[in-house]
C-alpha cells in the first residue's frame, strides 16, 4: 500500500527554488476558501499592494498570474506582441533564448542581439539594433540570466528602447526582491517574475506588471490573443479592484495564501535591507569560494550577487561533485545550462536561503567534496 510522500530535509542554494520558512508553509496549510470569497478577495488587494512595493511601481495592474514564471513571460509576450511586430532580443543566456522562442510563437519578427554567456547585454549592440531597425516596436531582455548569473543594466536598456519609442518586456525572475529593482524609474512596462527565488515562496505563482502604456498597447491591439487563459482583457475581469469579480479561472488558493506571507516577511524586513542581505550574504560566498582557489564566470561588475556561477576545477567530475553534496549533506547546488553544462556550478543565494549558515555549511560542504 502506498504511503504518504515524506521529502527530505533539504537546504536549497541551487537557481532555485530557495528555502520556504516555516511561516510561509503555515500559511499554506490554513483553511481553502473559495476563489471569490470576500475575505480571499481582499488577500488579492492586499497581494497587489505588496507587490507593487516589491517592484517599485504605481501601476494598478501589478498581479500574480496563476501559473509558474514561463506563463507570466507568455502572458507578457502574447498580449504585447502581435504577428508581424518587430521585437529586439537580447540574448545572453538560456533565458533570453526563451524571449526569442516566445517572440517567433506570437508571430514576432525578432531581431537578435547577441552576448557571450556570462556577459551583460551590451546597451550600445541594443543601440545600433535600433538605429538598424526603427521600426521595433519592443526590447525585450533578462535583467538577471539565471543561466550564468550576469546582471545586465536594465535602466540603461529600457532609456534606449524609450528614446526608440518602444516598449520594454523585462524578465526580472531571479532579481525581484534580491537586488536593486526600480520598474517605474526606470521605465520597464512589462515585467515577470517567480515565487520560488528571492520572494522564498513556493514555485508555482509568477507576479506580473504592466504600465499604462503597455495596457494601452493591448487596448489598440488588432487581433485578438491567442491564449485564452493568458489574454489579460479576460484576466482583468477576476484581478480588477472595483466592482464585482468575474470567474475567469479558480486561483490556487493555498499558494496564495503562502505568497501573501512571503510579501509580509519582505515587507517586515524592507525592501532595501533585503538586497543588502543578498549583497552582504554574496560577498562572504565569494570570499570562501575565491579562497579555495575557485574561479567565477561573470566579472564582478555584472555578477549577480544572489546566483554565483563558478567554473568546475580541472579533473573534477561536477556531477559526482554534487551528487555528493546532495546525498551526504542534503545540499542543493545547480548545474550549468546550455552551452555552461558540465562546465560551471550555479550556487543560489536567494530570499531565505540567503543567510550566514547556508554560506557557511556550503562552504565547508564544498571543501569535503573537492580535492
């Protein structure tokens, strides 16, 4: 007879996801309540609020979109871009490759500029993409590429594309709550995130955000979205804060509930503090790991501070290398992706896996592991 699903005690520096607190699980073990029950519609207001402040903007339709981060990247790429549209992708890395898949499925015309893994996006490529082709009508870039923990200048980026007079998609799924994130000051008009990393939820919620100009965008769109589930003209009707809710989908409640309670921690710790743990927490990493003689693959003013990318050592067997960590000291570290498989560890930093004994523990993990 089959039991019950016992998981192991894990602690989770790997891209993610981070460690969930205690708090956050307690949450999500309280009573379900129904999708438009009043009192789950006022958690919904609550939610928008706290993410508002998590990425630093006014703008009212700031929401979770049901469904893992990839459905917030899609819900941003199907209803900005129609079929024909010009898109400048910046690709550095896996995820900005998936910008350019999502780009071709919506009937986009991408228009690629190109940078070496573990490099930023260069703004003066994105420059001359536009000055090539001022007919683009959308720049889209990962603020942080999880792929190989490059940190690229988002306020730079989307000053080019608002002197193009294009609209921006920022994938800021790895930097949302874990380093400095300014939407509307910076002048980003659509961007997505995830649960799972530095917000220390679990995965399966993607907060979203657009500006008024990007809603503008939808408004005057001449063909209808091809996702149902994803058209935010629908989507609007349960996420509105006046009037009556339509029932558009029945939410996951339960996460919801877990999410809410993560946008408390952040709110009781502060925005500002919790990047400067990130930073804080990424400079003792570093320290240890440079001590140890190994190497980083960003140069240190792109690097990510809440996802460290280190080259495996010559003669090392990476794989066995983590295995080991996993089954002997129940830590998670990541594998390289892409064109950095086999060649590169990925350790997280992110939300509450980013304090003084998870770097200590690693560190000392690490050094049993290697030769």
């Amino acid at each position: 007879m089959t039991t019950s699903f016992i998981p192991p005690k894990r602690i989770l520096m790997g891209p993610g996801p981070s460690d969930v607190p205690q708090r956050v699980l307690d949450a999500m073990a309280r009573p379900t309540i129904g999708h438009l029950d009043p009192a789950f519609v006022e958690l919904m207001e609550q939610i928008k609020s706290m993410l508002r402040m998590a990425f630093q903007t006014e703008n009212a339709l700031t929401f979770p979109v049901s469904a893992p981060g990839s459905a917030g990247m899609e819900m941003c790429f199907v209803n900005l871009v129609e079929p024909g549209d010009k898109v400048i992708v910046c690709r550095n890395g896996v995820f900005g490759g998936r910008m350019l898949e999502n780009v071709k499925r919506t009937g986009g015309v991408p228009v690629i500029v190109d940078d070496a893994w573990g490099a930023a996006v260069d703004p003066q490529k994105v420059r001359e993409a536009f000055k090539a082709n001022p007919d683009a009508k959308i720049l889209a870039f990962v603020h942080a590429e999880t792929s190989t923990g490059a940190q690229s200048n988002a306020e730079a980026l989307a000053k080019i594309a608002q002197e193009a007079g294009a609209l921006t998609i920022m994938d800021c799924v790895t930097s949302l709550g874990g380093t400095p994130l300014y939407m509307d000051k910076w002048g980003i008009d659509a961007a997505y995130s995830g649960s799972q990393k530095c917000l220390s939820c679990t995965p399966g919620l993607s907060p979203v955000s657009f500006s008024d100009r990007a809603i503008a965008r939808i408004k005057t769109r001449s063909t209808p979205v091809q996702s149902w589930f994803l058209d935010l003209t629908l989507v609007l009707g349960y996420w509105q804060s006046s009037g009556k809710r339509t029932y558009h989908h029945t939410a996951p409640i339960n996460p919801m509930y877990g999410l809410h309670e993560a946008l408390v921690i952040l709110e009781e710790e502060g925005l500002e503090n919790a990047w400067a743990r990130h930073r804080a927490m990424h400079e003792k990493l570093k320290a240890g790991l440079e001590g140890m003689g190994l190497e980083y693959v960003v140069e240190a003013s792109a690097r990510l501070p809440q996802l460290n990318s280190i080259y495996v050592p010559d003669g090392v067997d990476e794989a066995a290398v983590r295995a080991r960590l996993l089954n002997e000291f129940n830590l998670e570290i990541g594998a390289g992706l892409g064109d950095m498989a086999g060649k590169i560890w990925r350790i997280g930093l992110m939300g509450y896996s980013a304090k003084q004994e998870n770097v200590d523990y690693c560190l000392k993990a690490l050094k049993d592991c290697l030769p």
